[in-house]
C-alpha cells in the first residue's frame, strides 16, 4: 500500500494502473488509497468532451491530446461509454483511435463504463479523476457520450465542457436537447467538411442570443479527423479556464463538485442499506400496483432504517 501510494503520487503509470484497478472494482484498499491521494487534489485541469455518439468526439480527443503533449503538459483521459457493458465496441474504438499515445509515458488512457445510477454521477469515475489529479496529469479530459443525467453531472465538475456537434443530425434536435445549452462553454462543430456546418453555427448562434450566462460559449470549427482548428480549440479552452478563473467562478465550480461527489455517495450508501434489508422490491410493487405513493414507500423503507419522517 505504502510503495502503491508513493508511486502513484510520483506519477508511476503501474502505480497508476493498479490504483484504478482497485477503485474501479471497489476492491480492499480503496478508501485507504482516496483517503491519502485526496489531499493532494485539485491541481489538474478538467476537461469534459460531450456530444452525440458518432460526433467524433474521441478522434478530437485523440487530436487535443497530441496539442496538450506539444505545450507539455501530461494528460489523463477517462472516456465513459455507457452503451459498453453490453456492446464492448465503443470501448474498443476509443483505444483504437487514441492508440497513437499508448507507449507515449505522459498520456493514460482508461476507458470506463458508467454504472446506472439513478439521479447521480458514477462516483467510481470521479474518484478515477482524483487519482488522475494525485498523480500530477496536467489536464484530465472527460470524454462522455451525449447529454443524459451522468454526462450532465459528470460534466458539471469539469472547469470547462466541449459540447460537440456535428451538422446533419437535425440541428434544431441536437441544440435544443435537454441540458446543452446549460453544460456547454465551448461547442465544437465537427466534420466542419461537411454540407451545413455554416448553417449549424449559425443556429448555434441564434440560440447563444438568447442565452443570458456569464461567459457567453465560443463556437469553433474542427475536422478531427485532419487536425483542423485543433490549434484554435484547444487556445478556446484556455482562455476559457482564465476566464473562469478570473470571474471567481471557481470556487463556486469547486462547491458544486463536491456537492455532486457527497450526493453520489449519499445514493449509494442508503440504497445500499435499503437493499440489504430486504422487502425493498416488494415496496416497489406496490408503488407500481399503485396501492402506495412513492413518497409512502420512501417513509416505509427510511423506517426500516430507523429513520423515522417528521411530518
Ligand atoms: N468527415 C469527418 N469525419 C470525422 C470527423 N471527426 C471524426 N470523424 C469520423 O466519425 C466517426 C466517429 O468518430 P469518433 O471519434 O469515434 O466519434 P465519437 O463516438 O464521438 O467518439 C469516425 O469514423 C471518425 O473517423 C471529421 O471532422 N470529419
Ligand atoms: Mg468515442
């Protein structure tokens, strides 16, 4: 544990490797390992890449991550597919595509499958990031697949979001989508060779009218596949993050993160005990039968925790 701790925090890749392994599967050691790498969080900078699948969101990742290396900087990026457990395809595809970097020492990359969680992001995931972040990865790039509830939560954390968008997928669908418009600080328009990228942006752009934030997102063009507007995303990002930074919005970021990780392990944790103590699936029969309110069978289930409600 000792040799696993300090090489992880030297930035060893086994150590690394191992580290994930253990929390990833809830193995023994785990709260020690988060107990130690904790306190030295917080020092990288995260980066969510979303968008619909097919968008060409991991051959941008793949394209961002050559740039980051170019300025120096190591780089960690978890890509969470939750269509996986079942297909194994996407995973695959995202190793594929980012194979350039596997003997490449300043670039882990971990493919992750999100587990289903109702009303809260895969807490495995950002403790991965924590372990990222403990072992000394500049940037740390989230790359999640559309817009669910885990994508918008898991994005939430990050200090800057890339929505990515591509033309041809019913423009008006893909913006009006729940949940884009509020995670997104950047959007990328990839496969900008294609017909109706102009008219993509230009939609994009009647709809940032409209929107009253603090700092109105950027639009960019990219090819992914060609290296196109790399240069000039990755400089959005950036100046993004100063931007952030500068507006004090950080700390409130920082508040919201942990908000998400505490609410992530309160899920868990009660529904854990819930489940353990059985009569929980006959609780939701009789939700389903209709013979009780959701509210009542909560009551019923928090007493069977000795948590009585107040009225
Ligand atoms: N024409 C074109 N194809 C692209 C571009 N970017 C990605 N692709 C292709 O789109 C497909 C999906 O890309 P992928 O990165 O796996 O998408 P993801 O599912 O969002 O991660 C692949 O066949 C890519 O080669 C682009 O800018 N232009
Ligand atoms: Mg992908």
């Amino acid at each position: 544990m000792e040799d696993l701790v300090s090489g992880l925090l030297a930035g060893k890749v086994r150590s690394l490797a191992k580290a994930i392994t253990i929390v990833e599967n809830d193995l023994p050691g785990k709260r020690e390992i988060l107990q130690r790498v904790y306190p030295r969080t917080g020092n990288a900078y995260l980066l969510g890449i979303t968008g619909p699948p097919g968008a060409g969101k991991s051959t941008l990742t793949d394209k961002v991550i050559a740039h980051l290396r170019g300025r120096g900087k190591t780089v960690g990026v978890i890509a969470v597919d939750p269509s996986s457990p079942f297909s194994g395809g996407a995973i695959l595809g995202d190793r594929i595509r980012m194979q350039q970097h596997a003997l490449d020492d300043g670039v882990f990359i971990r493919s992750m499958a999100t587990r289903s969680h109702l009303g809260g992001l895969a807490k495995n995931t950002v403790d991965v990031i924590h372990l990222f972040d403990a072992a000394g990865k500049d940037v740390i790039i989230i790359e999640t697949v559309g817009v669910g509830q885990d994508e918008v939560d898991i994005v939430r954390i990050a200090q800057t979001t890339v929505v990515v968008m591509v033309p041809g997928l019913g423009d008006s669908v893909q913006i009006s989508k729940a949940g884009v418009m509020e995670i997104a600080d950047i959007f990328a328009v990839n496969k900008a060779d294609r017909d109706g990228a102009e008219k993509l942006v230009n939609e994009l752009r009647a709809m940032l009218e409209m929107v009253k934030s603090e700092i109105k997102p950027e639009i960019f063009r990219t090819v992914a596949t060609d290296g196109v507007g790399i240069e000039e995303l990755v400089a959005g990002i950036f100046a993004h993050g100063r931007r952030v930074e500068e507006s004090g919005l950080v700390a409130k970021k920082r508040c919201l993160q942990a908000e998400n990780e505490l609410k992530a392990y309160i899920y868990d944790m009660i529904m854990e005990r819930i489940t353990s103590l059985g009569g929980y699936d006959e609780i939701v029969r009789q939700v389903a039968a209709k013979k009780l309110t959701p509210m009542t069978g909560v009551e019923k289930l928090f007493a069977g925790l000795g948590i009585a409600q107040e009225e």
